[in-house]
C-alpha cells in the first residue's frame, strides 16, 4: 500500500464493514538484518559469559540498554487507522477492560500487603498471570496483530501476523 493512502472502511480482522470505526495505531518496522545481529550479539555475550569469560557477563545489561537505544534510531514508523467492526470493537474494549481490572488487582494487593499478606501475594500472582495471559492473547487477536514486514519512505506492507489463520480472519 501506499504510504499516505487510506485503507478502506473493512474490518481488518473479519472484513466485514467497520461503519466508521477506526482505531489509531502506529506500526514500527526494523530491518531483519538489525535483528538478527542483534540477537546473535545477545547470545554471543550470553555463552562466552557462561563458558569462557565470566567478566563478560557483566557487560549484558549495559549491552542490552545500547542496543534498544539504537534500535530506537534504527526503526521506522508507520500511523495508521485500522477500521474494526463493532464486533471486534467489542471483544478490544471486553480485553482492555479486563487488563484494566488485573492492573487494579494489583495495585490493590499492594495496598492489603499489610493487613493480609496471604491474600495479598495470591491476589498479586494471579492477576499478575491474568494480566500476562491477557497481553498475550491481545498480542496475537484483533488489531494489536497488525504487523510491517517491509516499509518504504512511500510504501508499506502491512500483515497478520504469522500465528493467524484464514479461520481467525472469519471470527
């Protein structure tokens, strides 16, 4: 697609009409090549740290802070407006609320530590899984599964992403 077009007004999960409903999000793409070196640097540091020189090991964290600095310069971005359906809409707003609701659970359990720290600490670990499950699952549905695969200065390729299947376009 062009760069500055406008996708039309279709669901991008089920194709289905969206009747204005648009959500803005803004789609990042580096180049594979970055990737790749830079998890073959990650697990280079990793196994020599381990095996060879364990004075290496201490140079991950700093390693790591570099590179998400650079790959902050490195990146493109792309914004767009997504149509969804109300039916799609409905199930993104049913998920954030329910991520709102763990993060308040945790929150909470913050606040009874003192009184109860049993129910604290199970309050705590299980919205805390709730809310790591819930992250996931948003991660790979509905419009959070928009990804680039390549971008342009005038072109971008927008696409499911892999884990999606022609099933999951028609739910």
């Amino acid at each position: 697609m062009d760069r500055a077009a406008a996708l039309p007004d279709r669901c991008v999960i089920c194709n289905e009409p969206a009747h204005s409903g648009r959500v803005k999000r803004k789609l990042y793409w580096t180049p594979t090549a970055w990737r790749v070196w830079t998890l073959a640097i990650v697990v280079v540091v990793i196994a020599l740290g381990m095996w060879v020189l364990r004075p290496l090991l201490m140079a991950f964290w700093p390693l790591v802070i570099v590179l998400v600095v650079v790959n902050m310069f490195i990146r493109k971005s792309l914004k767009l407006e997504l149509g969804i359906c109300p039916r799609h809409r409905r199930r993104r707003n049913i998920l954030r609320g329910l991520s709102v609701a763990c993060l308040l659970l945790v929150g909470s359990s913050f606040s009874i530590i003192g009184v109860n720290p049993t129910a604290a600490y199970v309050t705590l670990f299980f919205s805390a899984v709730a809310l790591l499950a819930l992250a996931g699952v948003q991660a790979f549905v509905g419009v959070q599964a928009i990804r680039l695969t390549e971008l342009s200065p005038s072109h971008a390729w927008p696409r499911a992403s892999a884990s999606r299947s022609a099933a999951s376009f028609r739910n």
